[in-house]
C-alpha cells in the first residue's frame, strides 16, 4: 500500500513544529524528508516518519542537544535504546528538581500567609507546637547586630540550601538583656531537609531537635534593631512578670518579607515553657 506523502507546512501543523525548524533539521540531517521534488524543491514526508519526529521534539523538550539526537540516531538499535533509557533517568532527576521547586514555592507562600495570619504581631501568643528537627551550628561573637549571611556557611554546605523565606533562625539563651549589642547568639540553624541528603556534618554543626511543647513566641516587623530589642524584651519581660518557668533558649526564626516594596525582618521569638503554666 502507498504510503501518503505530507507537505512541509502539513507537517508543521499537525506536529505544531515551525517550517523553519524542520528545514534547518534538514541541513543538518537530523530528519530529512523522504522525497524532495526535483522541480520546486518541495519537501514531502511519509507518514510513518511523524513517530520519529515525535522523539526529536521530546528529547529537544528536556534539553538533549541536536548533535547528541543526530548521533544517536546513526547507531544500530540497542545503543538507541540505552540512550533513550539515559534520557528518561535525566528527565525524572529534572522533574525531581522540579517538584523539589514548586515545594520551596509553596513554603513561601505558606510561611508569609503565617507571618500576616497566625496571630498579631507585637502580642505574646502562647499555643502548642510540634517538634522540629534541625541541623545547627555553634557560634562565638555573633549577634543580631554582627550576623551576616557568610555566618550560614557551614548550615549551607551541609544542606546544599539557599536560604529561603522560612529557612534560618537562631538560639538565644534566656536572661534579661540591658541592650541589643548584649543579646548573644549560642546556635544558628536551619530546618532539617526532608527531601535531600544532607552533606557530612563538621565538627561544629549536628543535628539537634526543637522540642514538641508549649511555648511563649512573639514576632516583629522590624527596620531597627530597636524595634527588634524592644520586642525581644516583651517576651522576657512577660515570662518574668508572670514567673512563668521556661524550659528552653529562645528560637528566633527570621526572614525578609517585602512589603510596600521595602525589606522588612520578620522575626519570631519562641521559649518553651512548663505545661503547667497559662497565658495571663
């Protein structure tokens, strides 16, 4: 049975693939047609060619180079095979990647929702949290004052993570400060991956864990340190009016949030606190 012949514009259109692209796979002969007429140089292509162009514009889709299509395509059928078999392991590690993103989307959405609606900020809130695995590091010298992103570098490393909206925080031990070039910082940490491996731990980074408890938290938007201070203040200060027992430092969690197209720091400050004790 003859097989029918389609033009070039025909191709085109049922393969949603510009006439452009289809000569140039011409020149370079990654997919020739099957029959040029000798008078007006028309390309015409049988059908049964549309299954391999098929190919050609998946494996273009996720990257793979012309030159790598043509080369493979000129091998007898089990290096095909294999290659086509790589070619799905790097489409699934990209689609992996993928997934991994519109995660790290989502906690950003998630975490500035939380920062505008869990509770009002400038108020002490006392409520129940989960545990929160963690990986940290022991610093000396640093403070809200001093800390610069470099400081991250060991949690960076052994994360394989850029620092995100919900992503780092600090442990501050619990006393009364008369200033804020006095708060100090014990640990800085970040959230435990729970979809990547993480790296082989230095000497001074582990993995630690935020208990499951009650805690006192309060959060700020802050453009000062003094803004910052006098918040952190207020938490200790309602812990100490209350003789309120406490169980832990305090976890600062912080990010920059955009508002009104200004940066502003939003930070959190948590101290667990004795079951017993109630919010007065």
């Amino acid at each position: 049975m003859e097989e029918k012949l389609y033009s070039i514009g025909e191709v085109a259109k049922v393969s949603n693939i510009t006439i452009k692209a289809l000569r140039h796979y011409d020149k370079i002969g990654l997919f020739k047609p099957a029959y040029v007429d000798p008078n007006t140089h028309y390309r015409y292509y049988r059908d049964s060619q549309l299954y391999r162009l098929d190919i050609i514009k998946s494996l273009i889709s996720i990257g793979t180079s012309l030159s790598d299509i043509k080369e493979i395509q000129e091998t007898d059928n089990l290096d095909y095979i294999a290659f086509l078999k790589k070619q799905e392991e790097l489409l699934a590690e990209k689609i992996a990647s993928l997934r991994e993103t519109q995660h790290t989307i989502r906690e950003i959405r998630e975490e500035l929702q939380k920062q505008e609606n869990h509770y009002p900020f400038g108020e002490v809130n006392v409520a129940e949290k989960e545990e929160q695995h963690i990986i940290q590091t022991r610093v000396k010298d640093i403070g809200p004052t001093t800390i610069l992103n470099p400081s991250y570098s060991n949690l960076k490393i052994a994360t394989k993570e850029d620092f995100r909206n919900n992503g780092y925080g600090s442990i501050i031990p619990f006393a009364f400060y008369e200033k804020v070039e006095d708060v100090p910082y014990s640990f800085l940490y970040t959230p435990m991956p729970l979809r990547k491996r993480i790296s082989a731990l230095s000497g001074e980074t582990e993995q630690s864990m935020i208990a499951k408890g009650k805690y006192a938290s309060i959060k700020v938007k802050s453009t000062t340190f003094e803004e910052y201070f006098q918040t952190l203040q207020k938490l200790i200060g309602y812990i100490q009016e209350r003789d309120i027992i406490v169980t832990s430092d305090i976890y600062e969690t912080f990010s920059i949030g955009l508002y009104q197209k200004k940066e502003e720091y939003v930070s959190e400050f948590s101290v667990r606190i004795a079951e017993s004790e109630q919010s007065k």
